[in-house]
C-alpha cells in the first residue's frame, strides 16, 4: 500500500495544471481503491459493468466513476445512475440509449466520443470521418440528457514514441476542428482523454486534459 501511495503521488506530480487523473482501478480490490482515496484521489476509471457495479456502493459517494470500457447498449440501464462520466461512446444508438435511461433518473450524463485512430485492428471507436458524419446528421442535438464534453482515444500499444505523438497530435487537431464546426459556443466541449500507463507523459506534451493511468498506480493487473 505504501508502494500504490507513492505511485500515485509520483503520477499526480508529473502531471501539468489543468490535466486530471482519472486512476483506474479494474481489476484492483476495493482496498487499494480506498488507500488512493484516502490520498485524496477521487476520480476512478472502471471498465467493465459488473466491476463497477460490485465497487460502486462498497465506496465513498464522492467518488467520481468514469466508464472508460466499451459500454453495451444493454448496460447503460445499470450505471447511468450514478456514473460522472462515460468515456468510450463510439455509435448514435449508445448515445441514444444513454440519453433515454438518463432521462429516466432525471440526470444530464457527460460523455466522450471515442475516436479510432491506432494503427491497431480493434472494433471500437469512431474514424474521423464517422465522427463528422455522427456529428452533421445532427440528431444528437435532440438528446437533453447527456451533454458531449470532449473527444477520447487509445493510441497504438507500441514502443514507437513518434507514432504514439502522430496519432496524439492527429487526436488534438481534430478536437480543434469539432470543436469550432460543432461546439465553438459550448464550454464544456473542453476534454481530450488520452494517455495510459506507458504513454500519459507523451499525452500531456499533445494536450491532453485527462489521463486513464492504471498499472503505473496500482500495479500489475491479475485477470
Ligand atoms: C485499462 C485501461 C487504461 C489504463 O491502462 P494502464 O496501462 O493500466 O494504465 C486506460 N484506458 C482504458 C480505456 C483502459 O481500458
């Protein structure tokens, strides 16, 4: 424990003004949870439903959980209750769903948009081009129960510093561009959620305003 404190104080250091730490606690007991937050972190990232479900009322209430894990529509129901924010949301038909259940507990749920841009095959996360297209259909502007605040994406798990700077960079211009076509007059459209245990230095050099640090702070996963 007094190894994942002073992680956590070394990763807190390391970051510039104006970047938050989201720690990510999946698969970590609800013990190391409650030694970091007793370290005043109260921003935890979970990534599966269940996980988050079983924590989440064994733990203080001013905790902010954000959902970074790829979210089924099916599931929303579960956590919209409670969540601050939900991170990966990658499809109209989630945003969507996330709206209705939050309108149902009567919430506004903040959520990113989650961008694919690692050279990696993976299913999840809009293109750009998906993106623009999700964003000029327009419909989104119907949905008064969640609020859009910011772009978020994983860049490639690789060694490569200046490939993991490219796609960063790519990330950031991006933000720029939806920001001005489609948020230029909304505040809250402010966050660039990239940056992960091996790469959230790179990050906050690509202006990044959260990092998702997980093994840095609370070590190896056990799955
Ligand atoms: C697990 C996870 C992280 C944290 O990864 P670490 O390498 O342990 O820091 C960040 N973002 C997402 C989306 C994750 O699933």
């Amino acid at each position: 424990m007094e190894g994942l404190r002073a992680n956590l104080r070394r990763v807190l250091d390391s970051l510039p003004a104006g970047v938050r730490l989201v720690a990510v606690s999946k698969f970590h007991p609800v013990e190391s949870i409650l030694t970091a937050y007793a370290e005043g972190q109260r921003l935890f990232g979970e990534s599966h439903v269940q996980e988050m479900q079983a924590k989440h009322p064994l733990l203080p209430s001013d905790i902010e959980w954000h959902f970074i894990g790829h979210l089924q529509t099916n599931k929303v129901k579960y956590i919209v209750p409670y969540v601050s924010m939900i991170e990966a949301v990658d499809s109209f038909r989630l945003l969507a769903e996330i709206d209705r259940q939050a309108s149902k507990c009567h919430r506004v749920v903040d959520v990113l948009l989650e961008l694919h841009i690692a050279k990696e095959e993976t299913k999840y996360g809009l293109t750009f081009e998906a993106c623009r297209a999700l964003l000029d259909d327009g419909a989104w502007r119907n949905l008064s129960h969640i609020r859009i605040c910011g772009l978020m994406m994983m860049a490639s798990y690789v060694d490569d510093e200046e490939q993991i700077r490219e796609e960063m960079t790519a990330a950031a211009d991006f933000f720029d561009e939806v920001k001005s076509r489609y948020f230029a007059d909304a505040d809250y459209f402010c966050e660039r959620s990239w940056g992960m245990s091996h790469d959230y230095a790179i990050a906050c050099e690509c202006r990044s305003t959260i990092v998702r640090v997980g093994t840095t702070i609370f070590g190896e996963r056990e799955y």
